[in-house]
C-alpha cells in the first residue's frame, strides 16, 4: 500500500522468516543461523518459528531505501498443550490455530548505507512476550527449588534484545550485486532469572564472487556462541550436579558451489564445544 512503502500480513506467520535475520548467516546450514539457539530456547514451543507458525499480524513501514520497521504480533505460542515436551508432537501437523495464548511482540528497525558501494545493513531490535514465566532457580516462596521442589517464582513478561550488522569490506570490481568480502555479527541478551539463555552472539566472514571463472561461489566462515544463565547454572550447582551448564560454542566452515542454474552443493565442518551447554552423560562426565 501507499507506493510500496506499508505492507501488512495477516495469517499463520513465522517470525523467523523476517526477524532477526542477518545476511551473512544464510550461508550456513546450522539451524542458529536463522531463528538463533536464545529465541528458540527461551519462548514458549520455540516461538513462531519454522515449523510452527501461528496466527500473526505484521506490518512493514519502508519510507525509502534505506530505512524500514518491522513490528509483528504473533500467538505466544504455537503448541497447545500436551504430555510431550516436544512442540512438534503437541502440535504434530502444525496447522493448530491457537489464538488464546498471552501474545508476543515484535520490533525491528533496519537502516541500509552505501548500497552501490560498501554496503551494510545496521538493525536493532527486541521481542516482549507478555505471558508469565518462572524463576529458574527461586521458587514461589523465594527458597531455592532445588530445596524446596516448589514451582518458580512468577515473573510476568520476557523480553529480549538485538543488534546485528552486515558489512561489506571489500568490493569485486565491476560486480553488479555486492560481492566481495563481508563480516556479519549478531548480539542478543535476556532477562537470566526466567531464562535458560540469556546471552547469545555469532559471527564470521563470507567471501562471494571471489573466483573470476565461479562468480557464484562463496566460502564462509563463523562462529556462534549461546551462554546458559546463570540462575540456571546455579540451579546446577544447588542440585549437586556433577557439572554445571555455562555454555556452548559452534564453529562452521562451508562452501557453497554451483553446479548450474538451480543446482548448487555445499561441504560443510561444523565443530560444537559442549553439546548442550555442558551437560553430564550417565556417567557423570561432560559431553564434550
């Protein structure tokens, strides 16, 4: 509407399709890339995301070129609830269309720069989910539940924040569409009380067009870092676990060849530092 410059969705919507994205993480395959490790973590089922979408309303507000602002209200929950822990069982075709949960919002402001040069892309963000959580290590009495076994303390809403950046550092002569040499980051925080993540960032290098003979190929590289609150490790530690979770890291290398039009393949290492954010086996010792 108005010349392109509002755009409404309404309907069964992923977030994760427009929200929080950063250009440099589509060139990998692991899933944090996208709806990163804290979002999925910490929101209710996963929150709105591939493959659970939820009844949404979005709206684009682009007045130029370089400026946009997203802002989303979605159900807070795509999976009704069930004896699974998994939302993909409680909503095992993923066209429930729950409507009566406390909804989640969200907001994202994007500012493009020197798109026939450098380029780069600068966006800010955040979500609010206006449910109640709990605390992950107080109970309801304010003692440790570790002690007590009494459910968490009530903590009204959750919220998270974000920033991200894309730049390009190095351009192909001549290139149409800038390829070259980019660097991307992501950063995210949360609330440690109600949370299991309260800390995430990631980031890396990608390198596109760089062979004359393959303009179409990239190489990439970056690494992705999810750290456990700290309310949650001291829960670990109340616990008398024999270790308690602080984080986990992943590191993936890839390169993305095009065979022909429609047809590419892609290598990929991926290297992960404590699966699970270090967490025991059933022997006690941490999975490394």
């Amino acid at each position: 509407m108005f010349g392109d410059k509002l755009a409404v969705k309404v309907g069964q919507l992923a977030a994760d399709t427009e929200f929080i994205l950063s250009e440099g993480g589509g060139f990998f395959l692991n899933g944090t890339w996208g709806w990163p490790s804290i979002s999925a973590a910490d929101l209710p089922s996963g929150g709105p995301a591939y493959p659970l979408a939820t009844p949404g309303v979005r709206v684009a507000v682009t007045p130029n070129d370089n400026f946009q602002l997203l802002v989303g209200v979605y159900n807070g929950d795509p999976a009704p609830p069930c004896a699974s822990d998994d939302p993909q069982v409680c909503n095992n075709d993923g066209l429930d269309f729950e409507l009566d949960d406390p909804p989640l919002l969200m907001v994202e402001g994007a500012y493009k720069y020197n798109q026939d040069r450098l380029a780069g892309t600068v966006k800010v963000g955040g979500w609010n989910h206006f449910g109640t959580f709990e605390n992950q290590r107080f109970g309801v009495g304010g003692n440790l539940i570790a002690v007590t076994g009494l459910p968490g303390k009530p903590i009204d809403n959750d919220y998270g924040i974000y920033g991200i950046i894309d730049q390009l550092i190095w351009r192909v002569p001549g290139s149409e569409d800038p390829k070259g040499v980019a660097v991307f980051a992501r950063v995210i925080g949360a609330p440690q009380d109600q949370n299991l993540i309260d800390f995430y960032a990631d980031g890396g290098f990608t390198f596109s067009g760089m062979i004359k003979s393959r303009p179409d190929d990239s190489f990439a590289i970056g690494f992705a870092y999810t750290g456990i609150s700290n309310t949650v490790s001291g829960f670990d530690i109340d616990s008398g676990l024999p270790v308690a979770r602080n984080y986990e890291a992943l590191l993936e290398i890839c390169y993305t060849m095009q065979l022909t039009s429609g047809w590419t393949i892609q290598p990929d290492f991926q290297y992960i530092w404590q699966p699970g954010g270090n967490v025991p086996d059933e022997n006690g010792r941490v999975v490394e």
